[in-house]
C-alpha cells in the first residue's frame, strides 16, 4: 500500500511538473507570439503614421507652392517669386519622401508618378518664371491655367487619396492594438515589444535615408537631371546589357559643351547661367527619346547615352541637338544666343566606361578646337589626343625657355608706291629635339589651354622689342601680331599691351592687332569693348582672314579697326577665277567705303599683285615679295619689285 503510495506521489509530482513546464513553455510561447503579434501591429501603425506624416507634408507643400505661383503672377517682383523655386525643391523632396515610405505596389506607382510629374513641372515653373520675369503675364498666366495648375490638381487629388488611405488603414491597425494591449501583461513582453518597436523604427529610418541619400547623391539639383555618377552607373549597366546580344545596335555615348558659357556667367552672373543650364538641360531632353539618359556631367557640360541606336544615326541625333539650340534663350530682359559642341563615340566591344567616355570627350574637343559643331570619334583621335597632352607638356616646358619661341617676319607691301608699309609677325617654336615645329601643329593646341595668355604676351613682347631695335636704327616698322579670341578677351589684355608699350617705349601706332572673324561672332560685345580698349593707346586694329567667318556686316561697321586682310583663298585664284576676282573687288569696295584699309594675303605672283593695283587694294604682302624671315634677314629698303612689275 505504501509502495503503491509513493509510486502515485511520484507519478502526481512528475505530471505537476511536467504540466508546470509545458504550462511554462506554453506562456513563454504565448507570450512571444503575443510579444511578436504586437510588435508587428506597432510596426504597422508606425509605418501608417509615417505616411500619412508624408502624404501631408507633399499635399501641403504642392499646395504652398501653387499659392506661391499664384502670387507670382499677382505680383512678379514680390518675395514670392524669389521663393518659387526653393519651395519647388522642397516640394520634390517631399514627393521622394512618399516613393520612399510607399509599400503597396499600387501605392509605389502612384507615388512614382507623383513624383515625376513633379520632375516634369520644374522645367515648366522656370519657364513660367522666365515669362513673368519679361512680362509677358498674359502667356504666363494662361501657362498657369492649362498646364501647372491642372497637373497640380492632379498630385494634390492623388496626395489626398494616399494619405486617406492611410489613415484608414491607420485607424484599424490602432483598434486592434488596443484590443490585443490587455494580454499583453508581462513586462518583459513589454520591454519586448518596445525593443522590437525601437530596432524596427531604426531599420525603417535606416532604409529610408538610404533610399533618400541614393537619390539626392544620383541627381544634379540645378536641372533636374541624373548626374555624373548616375551617367556612369546607366552607362556601366548599358555596357554589360549590351554585351551578350550580337544583334543589338549598341549604344552611342554624346557629350556636349554649352560654346561660351563662361563668359555668360562671368557677364551676366551665376543665377543667369543656373537658369540658362536648366533650360539647356530641358532642351536636350526634349530632343531625345524617352529610353535614352540625358545626364549634366559638371559645369557646361552635358552627356547623352543613347541606346539602340544605329551609330550612322547619330548626326540625326545631333542635327536635332543643334535645332534645340537655334532659339534664342530668354532670361528676365536679356537675349542669349548659345552654339553647343557635340562628341560622339559608339561603344567597341571591349570599351569599358573611362575609355567610352573620354573618346567622346576627344571627339567634343575635336568640335571645340576646330569651331564644328559635332565630331565622331575615329581610331586616329585617340592617339591624336595622346599627341597633343605630349605636345602640351613640350609647349609648358618651351614657354619658360626663352631660346625655343623666335618671330619671323613677312614684309606688308604697299601696292600704291611700293615701299614697306609694315611687318606681320609669325611665331616659330624650335622643340630641342623634334627641331622646328610648323605653326599649324602648336598653335591650335595652345588655343584651347590657358597657355595662350603667356604665349600672347612672350610675343608681343618680342614684337615689341624688335619694333624699339628698329626704332633705334631710325626706322619706323609697324609691327602686326596675331591675338587669339581668348587672349583678346581677357579681361586684363588691354593693360598688359598697354604695360608692354610702356617698358618698350614703342609708340602705340607701330603695333597692330590681328583678330579673326571668328573672334568677332564668339562674343560680338566683348569683342568691341576690348578693341576700344586697345585703340585708345593708338594701337591699330585689324581684321585677319576676311571672308571666311560669315561675319555680319552690321558687326563689321561697328567694329573699331583699321585695317582688312582678305583671305589668301579669295586672292590666289582671282587672276583665274572671275568669282574670286569679284569677292576681292566687293571686299576692297566695301572697307574703303568704311574707311579701312585693305591688306591682301596670299600674293604668289606678278599678275595677282597687279590685279590687285587695279583694283584699288592698298596692300599686300606673301611670297612674290619677301617669305617670313628672322629680322636680322629683313631688308628694311628693298624687299619689293620695282613699281613697274605691277602696272
């Protein structure tokens, strides 16, 4: 009886225990089902509360912005105007806020296009800016009317539709929370839940930073449009995507340069050119398709991925690119003109991003360098760029070594007596090892580099010394140099020839700058202000190469100069070619009708030098009279033909 009472003891106590630890077991199951149930309706109802936040934000920010456009136009000097576009900032911020937040795949589209109509409608507010600001308020407001307001309409509905279904989803995830908070009676499920709540919330905030860093860090805030790291992630992608399929066309890389942008910043100032690069950035996007990326790479420059494209179809691409340009640009009450330089390199099989991208870069310069508009990347360019960093290297080196840049110089001849009106001074480069450099080589390079300025003033300096040594012997050259634009338009040119004058003691009517048409139609208003500037120190003015720049005549009659050199291509054939005779004729009617005097390049020969005489050319110069030579070879008094050869 007693065994058998024991064994019913051991056997009550193994089952009390027992029931004790699955009773155990079964709460701390519960209660971690509990912990993790709440847990995850906290997370909801945060999640909701964050939307919502968001939803709200967007709406009252696009509202915001809409009454801040609204005032513009009531009154487009006041403080609402300067806030448009800060405000537009935020507004877009607030739009990827949403993208971000969104976890319904219907809700993420939505938000995906509330955001891009949001990208889109920044071109258009600039724009309706850009109308207020030359008061054209009537177009302004009808722009307001049929295209900002409606699209904003449009977001605030789609905003209030978010936000409201997130406040019901809200209110019921908060109902079932307070009806599951009264099992939860455990602190530690508690402390639990709390955790779990903080380490989510830390997760959430985690993730949508990161999502919000990704997209500012991929987007260029001035225009809108994807930046260099985001240029080169697509085109990285594109390389890799492209690869595997033999038959797809490839992609075509285009980088483009705004021509003279510099000096409208410099001019005009940064906020100018900011909006003057937005509308470009809108311009290029316009005439590309929809799949190809448009991305601003820094500064004026801009990049254009095109994918599936034929490469023989890229001068179509850049014909449109070019027509997006011939409109003039229009910021407050100034007209700007702008010309873009296009490169363009098609993707080899093994070209990686870096080699892609800098062959389009060199096909750019290539357009830049040689005032085209659009260049295609050949095999030759890239050791042609190899070619000229070397030979820049070479020309730093040599513009400190005084021995290695000489002048030679070409006898001016006059045409009415025969007597030497006056010298044109031509750079030589003697490279120690490669010897003698031709002119065609180095210049163009030094053109495109800031060198062109110490380059300039060693000449001019030369020239100037060379006109004293002359002048000290008792006689009386005239001495013309070749200015680059870039030169000629430096703010700080005219007081540097004006210094140079003074340290040789060479009267100013004994210089005489040369510029191309070229320089002229790069910036028509800096140009003349600069040659005011240097007339006024009697230095004499003169326009180099005629008739090969397409220069305007109307900045022909404003221009201060003196003198016009016609190009040696319309002089070499006139005898020959009636057509040429007669340009020369027109162009040495027409600037002694302005009271300049005519220089003609390119002589070869008796009878186009007495062809010229007859017509009334007051000057000549090229190989029938003298070649260029160093100025100890110069002969002073007889380096002309008798008057007779030319009657």
């Amino acid at each position: 009886m007693m065994r058998r009472g024991r064994d019913g003891l051991r056997r009550t106590r193994r089952w009390v225990i027992s029931s004790f630890i699955v009773s155990l077991a079964l709460l701390s199951g519960f209660s971690l089902v509990d912990d993790r149930r709440h847990a995850a309706i906290v997370e909801d109802l945060v999640r909701d509360a964050e939307r919502v936040a968001a939803y709200q934000q967007a709406a009252y920010l696009s509202a915001y912005e809409m009454s801040l456009i609204q005032a513009a136009a009531d009154d487009p000097a006041g403080a609402a105007r300067q806030r448009v576009l800060t405000v537009d900032d935020e507004t877009y911020r607030a739009t990827l806020a949403i993208a971000a937040v969104a976890e319904d795949r219907a809700d993420v589209t939505e938000a995906g296009t509330i955001a891009r109509r949001q990208v889109n409608l920044r071109q258009v507010i600039i724009w309706y800016l850009s109308l207020l600001d030359r008061g054209e308020t009537a177009k302004a407001r009808d722009t307001l009317e049929t295209v900002i307001a409606p699209t904003y309409r449009r977001n605030t509905d789609r905003l209030l539709r978010l936000r409201d279904r997130s406040q019901q989803s809200y209110a019921r995830h908060q109902e079932t929370a307070r009806q599951d908070s009264h099992r939860l009676v455990w602190g530690g499920g508690v402390t639990f839940a709390l955790s779990l709540l903080v380490v989510g919330l830390f997760g959430w905030h985690t993730r949508a930073h990161r999502r919000q860093v990704e997209a500012l860090a991929a987007t260029d805030m001035l225009t809108g449009l994807p930046n260099r790291a985001a240029f080169t992630n697509g085109l990285q992608k594109a390389l890799a995507a492209t690869r595997p399929d033999p038959f797809n066309p490839g992609i075509t890389v285009l980088t483009v340069n705004i021509d003279g942008f510099r000096h409208v910043n410099d001019q005009l100032g940064p906020h100018v050119g900011d909006r003057l690069l937005a509308e470009a950035g809108w311009r290029l996007s316009e005439a590309v398709r929809d799949s190809d990326l448009v991305a601003r790479t820094g500064g004026d420059e801009f990049a254009i991925l095109l994918r599936d494209l034929d490469p023989a179809r890229t001068d179509v691409v850049a014909a449109r690119l070019r027509e997006a340009f011939d409109q003039s640009f229009q910021l407050d009450d100034i007209t700007v003109d702008l010309e873009i330089s296009i490169g363009a390199a098609a993707a080899a099989p093994d070209d990686d991003v870096t080699t892609l991208l800098g062959h389009a870069d060199s096909a750019m310069h290539d357009a830049k360098q040689q005032h085209g508009s659009f260049r295609r990347f050949s095999g030759g360019s890239g050791q042609d760029s190899a070619d000229r960093l070397t030979l820049l290297g070479d020309l730093r080196r040599g513009l400190t070594d005084d021995s290695q840049f000489t002048l030679h110089y070409q006898p001016k001849v006059s045409l009415i007596d025969g007597s030497l009106s006056g010298v044109e001074a031509l750079a030589r480069w003697y490279h120690p090892t490669r010897g003698p450099v031709p002119p065609g080589q180095f210049v163009p390079v030094l053109e495109t580099t800031s060198l062109i300025h110490p380059f300039t003033e060693r000449v001019l300096t030369i020239a100037l010394q060379q006109a004293r040594t002359w002048l000290d012997a008792g006689h009386r050259v005239p001495v013309a140099v070749n200015v680059s634009t870039r030169s000629l338009l430096e703010e700080s040119f005219p007081g540097r020839v004006a210094a140079l004058l003074a340290s040789t003691g060479v009267p100013g009517e004994l210089l005489c700058i040369e510029i191309t048409e070229h320089t002229v139609l790069s910036d028509p208003t800096t140009t003349i202000e600069a040659l005011r500037q240097v007339r006024e120190l009697g230095v004499k003015t003169s326009i180099d190469d005629f008739g090969t720049g397409y220069s305007s005549l109307t900045y022909l009659k404003l221009l201060p100069v003196d003198e016009l050199k016609i190009d040696r291509s319309f002089v070499a054939d006139m005898v020959a070619d009636s057509s040429s005779h007669a340009l020369v004729a027109s162009a040495v009617d027409l600037a002694h009708n302005l009271g300049l005097t005519v220089v003609a390049e390119g002589v070869e020969d008796v009878p186009t030098a007495v062809a010229l005489s007859g017509l009334g050319c007051d000057t000549a110069q090229g190989y029938h009279f003298a070649r260029p030579v160093p100025a100890a070879d110069l002969d002073l008094g007889g380096c002309t033909p008798p008057l007779s050869q030319l009657r």
